[in-house]
C-alpha cells in the first residue's frame, strides 16, 4: 500500500566514511582473522594427524606443534585480506537479485534438497562409491531445479502479493512501472495524465525525490518554495485519486549523493523507465541506455495537426514582436502568429495557416486574415 508522504525532510546522505577507518571494518576484520584461524588450525590438525601417522619421538611433537600453529598464523592473517572482496562481490551480486526471485530461489533450493535427501536412501544402495556419487548428483540437480522453477512463477507470486496487500511489490517487468522524476511530478501534468488512464503503470517515487520535493518547498526563494510545494499538493492528488498506482519506494543508493544519479541507478536495476522533463537528465538517460517517458513530447505529440493553407478562427489577444502581427493561441497553447493582425486585436478571425514551425519549446504557426 502507498505510503503517505513524509513530513520530515532530509537534505542529503552524508558519503559513508572510510572503510578503513570504520569501527564496523575492524571488527569485521578480527571476526574474519578468527574464523580463519580456526578453520586453518583445525586443517593443520588434520594434516598434522596424517604426517604423525607410523612416527615417533621429537618428529611426532613437531608435527603437532608446528603444523596447526603455522596454519592458524595464515588464517588468522590472511583471510581479512581474502575474504572481504569476495563478501563485496557476494553483496553486489544480491544486491542485484530481486527480493522476490531471491525468496522463491530460496523456497525452491529447500524443496530440491528435501527431494534429493528423500532419494538418497534408495542412492545410498548402488554398489561401490556410485550411491555416494549419485546421491550428491541428484541433491544437485534437484536444487538447481528447484531454484529454475520458483524463480520462473515471481510474475504468479506477484499477483497474489498484488490481490491480498496492494502496493507492496513491485514485479520485475518494464510495463509495470515507471520512475518519476522531481521534475515530472513539480510538473504537475502527470497527475491529469494518470486520471485520463493513459499510463496503467505504477508510479515510482523514490524516497530521496520525496526528500529533494521537502527541500525545495522548504527553501527561501520564493518560487522554489511555490514550485515544491506544488510538487507535494500534485504527489497527494495523485496518492488520493489512484493510491494503488503510487509507490513510496525506500531504497536508496549512498555511495552517490546527486538524485539524478540515484534515479538512473534505480532505473536499471528495476529495469523501468523514466518519467521526467529535465532535458539534462533526458540525454544522460538515453547514454545510459535507460528508457525516457517525457510528458513535453506527449504533449506535442497529440497536439492537433495543423497544416499549410488550412483555414480556422483564432482570436487576436495581443500585438507581436514584429510591427502589424498580432499573436492568438490554440486550446492546447499552441502560438498562432497573424500577419497583419494588430489592428484586430481582441476580434475573432479566420484564418489561413501560412507555415508551422516545430521549436524547442513546441510549435509556432504563422497565418494570415481572410478578411483582408
């Protein structure tokens, strides 16, 4: 379920001190020493119980002696070293995995090995080192079996989490969603957009644009504090009028501190594309291969279509740049530029559409009056 918007306001994560400064990674540092030394100390016994086997006297101690305490002092200084890259890697790699897949994987791991410990007793009876073989074969192949067909039904275990607790996962599928940007949501398009049921997708709002929305109505200029403001106002339109399409969603990404970034990662990890009108954050998502919805382009796409030597009436409110044209606009806001038209002002005429010209910031349309 959609959850309100924050009252509080967070200006920024701080970047994560040094690691090697961190009291968590001198911890973790004696912890990994320890179990490195126990797990090489118990190795060197072993290993010093097969050396010891058939001698005697002096050479029997220093098998005992030497041995585990050498494979203790190499544990115990070498597995910080080896160790934490590979638990990095581990991280990153979970990190990766969504939570979903990762508890069918889970679900379907126990069920493979729970059917290989069920066959292994029939296994355990073939002749020879073949029972032991096999039973580690079939374990094996019905784990990763297991995993395989759990993980194929998360579409299936999302619209059950769907039906009975609306809102609280978020299924892997690009059609499913889309990030929205501070600037899409400050906008305030979107939420006319949403209400006319063009985007069936749920909506995305990340935490930190919540926070970054907080801080810009919070701010001492004026418009900024008006624009965010209206930003917030828009988000609750939106969670009041389609609270099952709005999602508050709490990850975050430390290692970076500018929203733009975080967005972009979050895109591709969800695999989802990106709900904004910022051309900056337009062009770096394209480079990054992340997919862009940009309401400006929608809007201009299903602008009516208007064509050289058309005929159709438009009040003249107001003079234009250059001397006699007068300036009147279509519903949609589209600029119509009339020849001649500043002693028409605020009459209605019909006119014919001399050429269109597509800007940046949308269409322009030169005419000129019938009625001259």
């Amino acid at each position: 379920m959609a959850r309100p918007v924050a009252d509080s306001v967070e200006t920024g994560a701080k970047p994560p001190p040094s690691e090697h400064r961190s009291p968590i990674f001198r911890s973790l540092t004696v912890v990994l020493s320890v179990v490195g030394g126990l797990f090489f100390g118990f190795l060197g016994l072993r290993i010093a119980e097969a050396l010891a086997d058939g001698d005697d006297g002096l050479i029997v101690v220093l098998y005992w002696t030497i041995t585990p305490f050498g494979f203790t002092l190499f544990g115990a200084l070498v597995a910080p070293f080896l160790l934490p890259p590979a638990i990095t890697k581990v991280q990153e790699w979970g990190r990766s995995i969504r939570a979903a897949q990762l508890v069918l994987g889970s679900i379907g791991l126990i069920a493979g090995l729970l059917v290989g410990a069920l066959l292994s007793p029939a296994l355990f009876t073939l002749p020879g080192v073949g029972g032991s073989i096999a039973v580690f074969i079939v374990s094996c192949t019905m784990a990763a079996l297991g995993i395989a067909v759990m993980a194929s039904r998360e579409e299936e275990f999302a619209g059950v989490l769907e039906r009975y607790f609306p809102g609280t996962y978020i299924a892997g599928s690009p059609s499913h969603f889309v990030v929205v940007d501070t600037s899409a949501i400050i906008d305030g398009r979107i939420a006319d957009i949403v209400a006319t049921g063009f985007i069936q997708s749920k909506l995305i709002v990340p935490r930190f644009v919540l926070h970054e929305l907080r801080h810009i109505a919070d701010s001492s200029d004026s418009a900024r504090r008006t624009r965010g403001r209206r930003g917030l106002e828009v988000l609750s339109r939106l969670q009041k009028e389609a609270p099952s399409s709005v999602i508050i969603y709490d990850e975050d990404f430390p290692d970076t501190n500018d929203v733009d970034a975080k967005l972009l990662l979050l895109c591709q990890k969800l695999t989802a594309p990106i709900l904004t009108n910022d051309f900056n954050l337009n062009r770096v998502a394209e480079v990054e291969g992340v997919s862009v919805l940009n309401v400006n382009r929608l809007a201009n796409a299903v602008k009516t279509v208007i064509l050289p030597g058309e005929d159709m009436p438009i009040k003249v409110i107001q003079e234009g740049k250059e001397a006699g044209q007068g300036v009147g606009f279509l519903d949609d806001g589209t600029m119509v530029v009339v020849e001649d038209g500043k002693r028409h002002l605020n009459e209605e005429l019909i006119v014919t559409v001399s050429r269109v010209i597509q800007t940046a910031a949308g269409r322009m349309i030169f005419a000129q009056s019938k009625t001259d």
